[in-house]
C-alpha cells in the first residue's frame, strides 16, 4: 500500500515538472535561444622576446609584471667584442677613403702628364713636318702619349677598386651596427611582462627565449561548439563573457575565426553536449578600445562562460546585456 502511494506521488511529481518545463521553458542556466553556450580561457597574444646571437646576458631591467611600450629595452647581452670589431671596421673605412683620395690625386697627375705628352707629341710633329727634327723623336712623342693614356686608365681602376674597398668597409660597419643594435633586447609590441626567463650573467644560446610578452590590445577567448552550433556561426557575430572571478559583469566580444577542420573536444570544455567527441573551435576577439580602457584588469588564464549568437534575428536578453566594471 505505502509502494503504490509512493509511486503515485512520484508520477505526481513528474506530470508536475513536466508542465513547470512546458510553461517556463528552460532553466536559467541554459543559453536563451538563438545563442550557444560554452566554457572557455581568456588568453592574450604572446611575444618570446629572444636573442639573435649567443653571448653573456649583462643586464635584464623587466621584471614580471612590467607594463612595458614598444621599444623599450629589457635586456642586454655583452657586446664588447662586436664593439672592438666595430671600431676595426670604421677604421677600414677611413683607410679605404685615404687610398682612395691617394687615387684621385694620382689620376689628376698622370692627366697632367698625359696633356704635356699630346703638347710634346704636337711640337714635335710641327718640327717634324719642317724638317727640324727626325721622325724618331716623333714616334718617341706619340708612345708617351700612348703610356700616359695607359697611366689614366689605371689610375681610374685603382679609384674604382678603393671606391669599392670604401663601400664593403662601410657595408661591413652597417652589419656591425645592427649586430650591436641587436645585443639590446627591445619590447617588440607594448605589453605586459609576463615571464622573465634569465638572469644577468647567464650564457645563452642564439634564439634563447630571455621575457615573454602578453600584449593585452589582443586578447581573446578560444571556445569549442559542437557541429549543429559552429556550423550558425558567423564571423562577426557577436558574444557575451561571464568570467568566473567577476560573474557580476558582462563582457563584449566578436567572433573572429571559426575552424574548418572539427576536433576532439579538450578535457577543460564541458558543454550540454559534452558526449559530443567532435567539436569546432572558435575565438572570440575583445574589443581592443575596451582592453585600452581595463588593461590593468585583464589577466590571461581566467576561466568563463560565452555566449555566441547563432541567429541573427535573436535578441540579447537583459541578463545578457553589456555590464563593465567602473573605470
């Protein structure tokens, strides 16, 4: 007797939640139609700031946590030896420049010994033709002519060649000089310091990673939606932000890429359809006029809802509206 009025009471109960389920719709915690829900981790690009040559870190002056600008130096490796050949380079240089000076001022004298030889050759041919002097001191005229032409030529190689010297030297200093340059570790982008990987004194090796950069004008999050809901995705589309540490506020954001290729779903994503092993994935771009504003706010790794908007004609209901913390 106590089974069948139990039983009768849980059918009671049923028919009950089923007509709540009829007349209120969906639970409070499920996406209003028209919109996906999904769980997702703000992220901000990354920069690995990293060296172009080995060497001794001589100095490190960003710290983690830094707001650092574009620009700024973070760190510097030793550079004395690319100084020493710096200075061995200029000094190349203004050697080159000397011979060459030395060059010019040999073509100017062997042009003056050439217009003296032509003169001669013309005198003696003059003297020559009257009968004054003898054809062999003509022949003797013209081939100091011929040698002095030949002096000309060799002195406009020899300009050429400390003209070429000169532009290899200065070559070889530009390369230096951007060697240098590159032993100061300047902020690519503006952002915050991150991870501070080496101390000063440490040897590294070419392409070591030495800070790594959030730039915080490009933050987003990465969510994943099963077929039915990535497939009325556009990009676009808006997106509303719930994150766990500040539930209170409602957070802007634009779909910016959607996946061509489905996944399997990562072990942190739990969805209504987490059964669903195939998922798309898909980033959410804040507002970067936004991230401006909140810079000192945003912090990389925060866990959240999304809501995205898979019909156009849906209206954000008012539980969904932009809500920001005050300035």
């Amino acid at each position: 007797m106590l089974n069948q009025r139990m039983v009768a009471l849980a059918a009671v109960a049923i028919v009950v939640l089923g007509g709540l389920w009829l007349a209120f719709g969906r639970s409070p915690a499920d996406p209003p139609p028209g919109f996906a829900k999904t769980n997702g981790r703000i992220e901000a690009e990354r920069t690995d700031v990293a060296t172009k040559f080995p060497g001794r870190v001589k100095a490190v002056t960003a710290h983690e946590g830094d707001v650092v600008q574009a620009g700024a130096v973070i760190a510097r490796l030793d550079s004395a030896e690319v100084e020493a050949q710096l200075r061995e380079a200029e000094a190349a240089t203004r050697q080159a420049e000397r011979q060459r000076d030395q060059a010019v001022a040999l073509l100017a004298q062997r042009r003056s010994e050439h217009t003296l030889a032509q003169q001669q050759l013309g005198r003696s041919s003059e003297l020559a033709g009257k009968g004054y002097t003898s054809q062999e001191i003509v022949d003797q005229r013209r081939a100091q002519v011929a040698t002095t032409e030949a002096a000309i030529t060799s002195a406009e190689a020899q300009i050429a060649q400390a003209q070429a010297a000169i532009e290899a030297a200065k070559a070889r200093v530009a390369r230096l000089q951007t060697d240098l340059a590159d032993h100061r570790l300047e902020a690519p982008r503006s952002g915050r310091v991150e991870y501070r990987l080496v101390q000063p004194g440490e040897v590294v090796a070419a392409g070591a990673k030495v800070v790594t950069l959030l730039d915080l004008t490009d933050v987003y999050m990465t969510v994943f939606l099963p077929t039915g809901e990535a497939g009325r995705v556009a990009l676009g589309s808006e997106a509303r932000l719930v994150f766990d540490a500040a539930p209170q506020y409602v957070v802007p954001a634009t779909v910016t890429f959607v996946a061509s290729d489905a996944q399997f779903t990562p072990k942190y994503v739990e969805t209504k359809l987490e059964r669903e092993k195939l998922m798309f994935r898909v980033k959410l771009q804040l507002p970067k006029e936004m991230l401006e504003k909140y810079a000192s706010l945003v912090k990389a790794g925060l866990p959240g809802v999304a809501y995205v908007k898979v019909d156009r004609a849906a209206v954000w209901p008012e539980r969904l509206a932009v809500k920001l913390p005050p300035q």
